[in-house]
C-alpha cells in the first residue's frame, strides 16, 4: 500500500515461455481451465504465461505446483538460462530497476548474474563444475564477478565454506568426491559468494535424505536471516514451503492459480487446485 | 480510540474438493475493540472464535465485510490489504498466538522465543538473556532452554508459544487459549505478564474457555455461537 509500494527488488510481468509454434488462440486454449499446457491447435507448449509478481527485498516467495506446472521455467528464465517468449523484469539494483533485463545484451545479462544474481540448482551438476575443485567453483563466481587476488578469494571462499559446514580441508577436493547434501552446500557457497540481494532455488533439497535435507533447510533459513537475501525458493514439497516463505505463488499448467500468504495459502487455500495440494500434504 | 472494527464480517468455506461444499464459519460479525482493551471471545468449540481470529490476522480470508485496523501509518482494511503489507504489519504490530505451537525443527526453545525479539534487538545475546529471564519467570526448567521443543509437552509448550508471542511487547496481540493447559500458579503468572502488556498499551483479543482466566483477564467478553456474535458486554452490562 502507501509505505511499502515501491519498495520491490523485483518486478516481473506477463513472464511468458512458449516452446513450439503458438497461433493467436494458444494461450486462450491453454492453462488450468483446459487442463493443459499444450495447445490444440498448434501443439505449442506453454511452460508458463502470465506470470506477473512482486518481490521485496529481504523476503522469501515460494513457488509451488507439480511437475510441469512451469515452476523450474519461471526460475531459470529470471537466471537468463532461458530466452523468454514475452514479458519483463526489473531489477531495482541494476539501473535503478528501470531497463527490462530480459531485454538486455548478453554482456549486461552476464554482469547481473555475476553481481545481482546467485542460483542453485537441484542437479548439483548444474551449479558447479565439476572438474574444479569446490574452492575453485566459488573461485570462478568471485573471479566473474571482477575479483582477481587469489589470497582474498581463498580467503572467502575458506568463510563460505566455514559458513556451509563443509570441511575447509576439503576445499581443493573436486565436488564429485562429496557425499549429495555436501555438493549442495558447495553450490550454495558459490550461489551466495558475491553477496547477491537475490537468491533463486530451484528443487534445492528434493532427493536428498531427510537429516541432510534439514541441514540444508537450516542453513539456507540461517543465510536468509543473517544476510537478509531475497530468495524465490522452487519446491513441489510444501513442507519446505512452509518452512521458508512468507508469500507463495501456486501455479498450474503454466499459470497463476493463486498467490497469498504461506500461512493462508496452507490453510484457506480458494482455488480448487491448491486445496488439492494442501489436502495431499502428510 | 479504536484499534479494530470489524464491520459485517462473513466467512464462508467453500471445499472445492468435497463437490464445492459450503461451510459458513461466520455471519454478520461486527463489533469495536479501543485502544488498550482487553476482550475475550467466549462461545463453544466449534462457535467460529478461532476463524474470526485467523481472519483478522489474514490466516483465513473473509468472504466479505470489513476488518478496519488502525495501524501507527493510518486505518486499513486488513481483508483486502496488499500481502506485503500485512506482512509488514505482522513483523511491527500484529502478532498472532494459536492454541498450539508451531515452531519451525531444530530451533532451540530460546530462540524460538526470541523471533519477533531478534528484529528490534539486533544484539542476539541480550535478546536471548531477555527470554532466558522470561522462561525462568513461566517456571520452564532450563536444561530445555537449549532443547527443541517438538517433543516438549503441552504445558511447556504452551510457555513457549506465550512467551514468543508476548516478548516483543506487539501492539495488538491476538492469543488462542493461552492458559489451557497450565497447572494455576503458571495461569496467574501468563495472566500477570498480559496484564503488564496492556499496562503498556497493548490491546489484546484472547480467546479462553478458563472462567478464572477470564474473570482476571478481560475487559468486557464478546459471544460466538454458531458464527455470530449473541452477546457483547458494554461497560460491564450484556446487550
């Protein structure tokens, strides 16, 4: 309202993702009424159309919705893993949030990655390199991102690791020698190493064992209130979401079926489709 | 001045998944609370006292009417405010104490006392002195100061939820139940401490079965019975 209502980190718009040939009826024919993302007509996929939402810094915003309901695409098109169908973002620390990053060269998508940006991804294989020791992965980030003394980046990189209790000894070991919940903490460290205000996870903790899914829990609970990071956490498992975020958006083939409160959304969830989720909670 | 009104409030559950069944938790609520009251809302379970708190603290979203609140930025209308702003309102005023507790795992009981605590006082040390001091008073023995309370019992987990709710000194406090499983040495002293916040300018809204509790605690008593309001005390006397 009056106070907060310019106060967003980012802003996005009408964020659409179209696999395929779509025809003027594709996104009229698609989504939660149809049962579908796919287009009649065409065959077009949508991923995800419409997506439009909100996010202030500081604070964490769920994303929920099944396989295929778009939840992975909206991340990664916010990361530049993927080129965008229509739609926009604003981001207030680059260009004073007025310049569509979607829209911007590559260069200038590089430098917001590499400053503005941390992700991690499910696939640990994704985030890291592993032919790079795991000191060497977050070496590569501060590298990208304009720092070049090799004592400071040993340095921080030592604290990230300290921060994400993997063992600093371990710091020239190469990821694939560690165990699933400590190739994820590396990939954290490396998603958080230039202290970017915003953090996307996408799936972080789906297929590890329970205990080492809690420690990954805790610590990103604890980066998030220690550093105060903005994050956009991806999960089909609403217990993470109920753990992490203030705010959740429920999407359905491709589209917002509903946004509020976590505690709302679990508990008075409107829409058909999140009272479904919510009563398939164990 | 008035801290909450509450105008025409309805709440009507609408279960898509049980062939769109209706159950109606509210109807035709309305009533004021000042700045500084103490009320407690009475009725049998199932009256619709916790959903009429649940819908002012946006857990629950009404069907239609309004919720005014007069927050410290100006009056709004807590059913249809922006996310955020509610948000806000629950990080600087508004705290919300449900019969049970709900803590997130693997947080110690200290800390779980000190989340609304840890935004004003940044010197965590001190904050958690603060709900050392706190727990002591409640009587909660402190080899659990450090433990998690998950698998505490009723009664100390009930500490920990007034505690939490209470130790940040909100400005409006909505509290479920909050002496129900207490042995009466322990209700005096949760009833002191709440007592204590509105010396200091809370306006509380408690939800209670205890006659004990409510007899020492509240101002005037609001009654649910089936979804609406049948009897509102004004100045000591029933309308």
């Amino acid at each position: 309202m009056s106070r907060t209502d310019d106060n967003w980190l980012l802003r996005v718009r009408n964020l659409t993702k179209i696999y395929g040939e779509p025809n003027e009826n594709t996104l009229n024919m698609t989504g939660p009424l149809f049962n579908s993302n796919i287009c009649p007509e065409t065959d077009a996929i949508v991923a995800c159309a419409d997506i439009s939402f909100d996010l202030y810094p500081g604070e964490v915003l769920g994303i929920v919705g099944e396989s295929g309901s778009g939840k992975s695409t909206v991340v990664r098109l916010l990361y530049f893993d993927m080129e965008k169908t229509a739609g926009s973002a604003f981001l207030k620390p680059y260009n004073s949030g007025l310049a569509n990053i979607l829209e911007e060269s590559n260069q200038k998508k590089r430098f917001i990655r590499n400053h503005l940006m941390g992700m991690v991804y499910q696939n640990p294989r994704d985030g890291l390199n592993f032919r790079f020791s795991s000191g060497g992965n977050i070496a590569e980030k501060l590298i990208m991102a304009g720092n070049m003394n090799v004592g400071q980046i040993r340095g921080r990189a030592s604290e990230l690791l300290e921060k994400t209790e993997v063992p600093v000894q371990r710091m020239d070991d190469r990821p694939s020698s560690f165990s699933g919940g400590m190739q994820q903490r590396v990939q954290i460290s490396k998603a958080i190493a230039n202290n970017p205000p915003l953090l996307f996870l996408d799936e972080v903790t789906t297929g590890l064992d329970v205990s080492v899914q809690a420690k990954v829990l805790d610590l990103i609970r604890e980066l998030q209130q220690d550093l105060g990071i903005a994050m956009i956490v991806v999960s089909h498992d609403l217990s993470v979401i109920r753990m992490l975020t203030d705010r959740t958006i429920v999407l359905k083939d491709g589209r917002i079926v509903e946004s509020g409160l976590t505690d709302q959304i679990l508990q008075d969830p409107q829409h058909e489709y999140s009272q479904l989720l919510v009563s398939s909670l164990l | 001045m008035n801290i909450l009104e509450v105008n025409d409030l309805s709440k009507i559950f609408n279960l898509h998944i049980l062939k769109n069944k209706k159950i109606e938790a509210l109807k035709e609520i309305s009533f004021t609370m000042k700045e500084g009251e103490i009320i407690g809302l009475t009725g049998k379970s199932g009256s619709g006292k916790s959903s009429l708190m649940k819908c002012i603290y946006r857990t629950y979203l009404a069907s239609s009417g309004e919720i005014i609140y007069a927050s410290q930025d100006g009056s709004i209308d807590m059913v249809k405010a922006d996310d955020h702003r509610i948000i806000e309102l629950r990080k600087t005023e508004i705290n919300y104490c449900s019969q049970f507790l709900s803590v997130i795992p693997r947080v110690s009981a200290v800390d779980v006392v000190c989340e609304n605590l840890f935004r004003i006082e940044k010197n965590k040390t001190r904050a958690r002195e603060q709900a050392k001091e706190m727990l002591e008073q409640l009587g909660l023995p402190s080899d659990l100061w450090d433990a998690f309370p998950v698998t505490f019992s009723g009664g100390e987990q009930q500490r920990i939820n007034v505690a939490r709710a209470i130790i940040a000194g909100p400005r409006f406090l909505l509290i479920d139940e909050p002496t129900a499983s207490l042995d009466a040495r322990t209700k005096d002293i949760v009833i002191d401490m709440i007592v204590d916040l509105k010396r200091n300018g809370t306006s509380v809204l408690c939800i209670s079965h205890d006659e004990y509790t409510l007899d020492r605690l509240v101002d005037r008593r609001i009654e649910l019975q089936t979804g609406r309001i049948t009897a509102v005390e004004m100045d000591g006397v029933e309308v």
